[in-house]
C-alpha cells in the first residue's frame, strides 16, 4: 500500500487541541514541571543591583554637555533589577529545562544536528576575532580578512564553483540571494521571467523565497523512485521559468539519478539552476554542485561545518556561483590584491548590492574555518560517507526490529544521510499518531526526528542521524522506536499522553498557534 497521500501536501501539519486523558490527569508531577518557570523580569526586586559601579574619579559635568535633551529618555529603561547569583540560576535553570545536543541524541532530519567541537569555541573566542569591531579598517584586519578570503576558497573548492559570497546569514537568507541573483542575471540579458519551479519535497524556505523574491511558485511533481518526476519536469520547463530549485540529496534522502538530465532541461530554456544546500552534509568531497550542473549553491555553516544553530547560535548561509552569475553578487567582496594584502572591493557595477549590514556573521566563519581545516579534504569525505553510513545502518536495524511494519520507509531504496518513515500504518493499526511517538521518544532522552515534513508522505518522521554518533547511540535508538510501538500494542494511551517526563507536560499547540503569548505586561 502507498504511504503517499495527495490531501496532506498542503494540511495543517498535526496543529490540534490535546487534552491528556483523566488517568494521566491524576499522575504526580515532576518536581520540573511544579515548579512554573518564570522570566528573568518576574524575578525583578526595586532596587536590587547585580554590581554596583565605583565612583568615576573625575569631575561631573552638566548632562546637557553630554547629551541633548531631545536625545534622552524621558524615564529610565524598564530593565530587571536583580542579584548576580539569581540571574545565573535563571539562566541555568532554562538550560537545563531545554532538550540539547550536548544533552542526547538529536536525529532532526534535514538539521543535521552533529556534534560542535568545543575547540572551535576557544579559536571563534581569541580577541583578534572576538574583539574586532567590524568597521575597522581593512588595513586592521588582515588577519580576519585572510580568513574569509580562505574560507571562500575552500567553499568555491568544495562546491565545485569558483566564486563566493559569505554574506547570507541564514540558508533561507542565502536563497533569496541565489533567486535574486537569478533575477539580476535575467534582467541584465532583457529578459523578463516569471516563475521559479520547486519540487513538492522542498523545504518551505524554497517556495517562501521565491514567493518573496516576486516569483510564482511552480510545483514539480515526484517520481515514484523519489527524484524529480522528468516528465512533469519537462511539461513545465519553458522560457517564462528563471529557476529551478533543487535540494540532492532530497528531503526524502535519495540521490536523484537524474541530476544530468535534469540540469540539461533546465538550461536549454535558459534558466538557472538552484542547489539548496541543506542536505550538502551527505556528499562533501564524495559530489559537488558544481559538477552536477547547478550555477549558484548556498551552504549552511551551522550544519555541514558544525556552527551551533537553533538556540545555540546564529546561522550562515553562504553562496557559491559560476562565472555568468559572479558580477551581480552581493557588495563589498573580500578580495585579494597583488601586493598579497586582503581587502574589500566596492567596485561592482552590476552587484545587486547589500544583503545585510557588515559581512556576515564572522564567529561562524571562524568555527567552520577551524572544522575545514582540522578535517582536511579526506577528513570531510570520511565525514559525509560516515553520515550515510549511519543512516543506512538505523534503517537496516529498524527494519530488523520490525519496525517497518508500522513505520515502513517511504522510499525503500539506498538513502544517503536521512531517510523518511511513514506513519500511516501506525495510526491506523496502532491508534498512535506520529506525533504521540514524537512525544513519548522524549521520556527516553531522545530528541523526536522531524515529523509530518516531507508533507507528501502520510504521517512522516525524517531521520538523519549524522555522522558524529555511536553504534551504540543508534542502537539505542532502534530500541527504543521498536519498544514504543509494542508498548502501544498494549496500551495506544501511554504515547497519546506522553511526554510525561519534561520539564513540560505536551501543550495545547491549537491555542499556542491562535492566541500566542508574545508580550508580557511589566
């Protein structure tokens, strides 16, 4: 039976209202979830101070002298007012009431939650990095310019594209500037487009980017091997196209066969070809974009080269173009001249200006710089084939467990770094939900995979496991999938209610999506 289910493309993923049963009701509480967790401002006292500056030693001058009046505050900032010792409790507190990396295993598909390596901390952290203002003189900036100029040789190297922009600060940051890119190039040749295709397993930054950027979205279907469906591709391939936006590996963690293809359709209508780099982690050094035909690739540093992302840091989204695309990237570029000094060029007639203030998010650069170097070339090939090693393992042991009888894989073929079960036959057989077993992973110290995405699979979990985690992690894992669904053989309402172990019990996500709570009133 197919796992595919055409209604749930564009379905509310899984947003409902949840009301635990009477029976869990009536369980004792956590000593986490009784005690509520507060915010750093309703642990505010008047008057209470954290450090008390000394007198300054020198004569006071009249405000009026310092600052004019129209640019004072006409009362004091309503900031907390609190004792260093309770300030570091609070925020110790949050940390340890929040599911993390460094805390269990996070197999988020499409994320790529791998392990930080504390080294890059202390490189990002030396005062040379950490301390440069980012309007300093290029001329006192050698040594950070030096970095990003070889950061971008080793991104260009790694994608198989000769030029790159380290401005982006996100991946969703970097598609836009590859669709406007993509815009410039057209509009520099006369030509007006109007639609950028995205294959119906795209991250939704894909079609928000393109919408975004002015563009229609024009969805491309799926085969049923899981790559692009080239007929469907070809119907819809005509000269009112100006991209096509690709992830390969996919979101369903296949390599599509017919990238050569694909990218000759795409180029005999004179369009550009996208490569969402998300999933890049699977075939550093194994593959490259480049080589595959694509003109212009954006990197996520805070997921192929280790940068902490979600809560734990900002993100990086580098772009990497070919030739025809370079004179529209963004101002200023960090070049080298040929005295052998670095510096930033201004001059670029046909760039499409500024994506953001400064260039970029630099203790990004830093840390992905410090993981290049470490691992080397070979070093990131054995990265990648570990990650796809991992992955085909998990689901080779999943399936031994027998958990593909109520989670059988949506596309059963070699996955590269991740794979998608479905849930379909859970719900139906078992009266779980992918959601209940979202939840009820959570009381085993395992952070739940991805769920209902990609949306053309019924009841999806996204699996990647990466390439930083133990035979015996994912054997624990294996074990813990296959335990959940006998124990929901036995008694479906034990995942119906779970989690029952977090510092917070499961949330009403209908009220949290229709009334969120984004202020509080001071």
């Amino acid at each position: 039976m197919s796992t595919l289910s055409d209604n749930r493309l564009h379905a509310d993923p899984e947003i409902e209202r949840f009301e635990p049963s009477a029976r869990v009701d009536r369980a004792l509480q956590t000593a986490e979830q009784a005690k509520r967790a507060t915010t750093i401002y309703e642990r505010s006292v008047p008057g209470r101070r954290a450090f008390t500056p000394p007198a300054a030693g020198v004569p006071e001058r009249p405000l009026d002298e310092l600052l004019p009046a129209r640019l004072r505050r006409a009362e004091g900032p309503k900031l907390p007012e609190i004792a260093e010792p309770e300030i570091v409790r609070h925020y110790v507190r949050l940390s340890t009431r929040n599911f993390h990396l460094d805390e269990g295993f996070y197999p988020l598909g499409s994320c790529t939650m791998k392990h930080n390596p504390k080294l890059h901390e202390r490189v990002a952290a030396l005062p040379g990095y950490a301390r440069l203002h980012p309007l300093s003189d290029p001329r006192r900036a050698q040594g950070a310019l030096q970095l990003m100029h070889d950061l971008q040789g080793a991104l260009a190297e790694i994608a198989g594209l000769p030029h790159v922009s380290l401005q982006p600060s996100a991946g969703s940051h970097g598609e836009l500037l590859g669709v406007l890119l993509t815009r410039a190039y057209h509009e520099d040749r006369g030509q007006h487009r109007t639609k950028v295709l995205t294959p119906d397993t795209a991250h939704g930054t894909n079609p928000a980017t393109v919408t975004m950027a002015g563009y229609e979205v024009v969805k491309v279907e799926t085969a049923p091997d899981g790559g692009v469906d080239i007929d469907d591709l070809r119907a819809k391939a005509d000269e009112d196209v100006a991209c096509l936006m690709l992830t390969n590996p996919n979101t369903l963690g296949v390599f599509d066969r017919n990238i050569s293809e694909i990218a000759s359709i795409v180029h005999g209508v004179g369009a550009t070809l996208y490569y969402d780099g998300a999933n890049l982690n699977a075939v550093v050094g194994v593959s490259r974009p480049g080589d595959m035909g694509f003109d212009i690739v954006h990197f996520n540093l805070h997921k192929t080269f280790t940068q902490p992302h979600g809560g734990g840091g900002p993100g990086s989204g580098p772009i990497a173009v070919s030739d025809r695309m370079e004179p529209y990237l963004p101002r200023p570029q960090v070049v080298r001249r040929d005295d052998g000094s670095y510096d930033l060029d201004h001059d670029r007639p046909k760039s499409i200006g500024r994506l953001r203030g400064f260039q970029g998010n630099f203790g990004t650069f830093v840390r992905s710089y410090a993981y290049i170097r470490s691992l080397g070339a070979e070093g990131l090939k054995e990265m990648s084939e570990t990650a796809v090693l991992n992955a085909n393992y998990l689901l080779a042991l999943l399936k031994r467990r027998g958990v593909a009888e109520y989670l059988p894989v949506a596309y059963d073929r070699l996955c590269m770094h991740e794979f998608v079960l479905s849930g379909a036959p859970a719900k139906r057989q078992l009266g779980v939900k992918t959601l209940d077993i979202a939840k009820r992973l959570l009381d085993h110290g395992v952070h739940p995979p991805t769920v209902y995405f990609p949306l053309l699979v019924d009841e999806a979990l996204l699996v990647e496991p990466t390439e930083t985690e133990t035979k015996e992690t994912l054997d624990h894992f294996a074990d813990v999938v296959a335990a959940l669904l006998e124990e929901a053989k036995r008694d479906p309402d034990i995942a119906r209610n779970a989690p029952y172990t977090t510092p917070v019990r499961r949330l009403d996500e209908a009220g949290a999506a229709k009334r969120p709570v984004i202020r509080q009133p001071l």
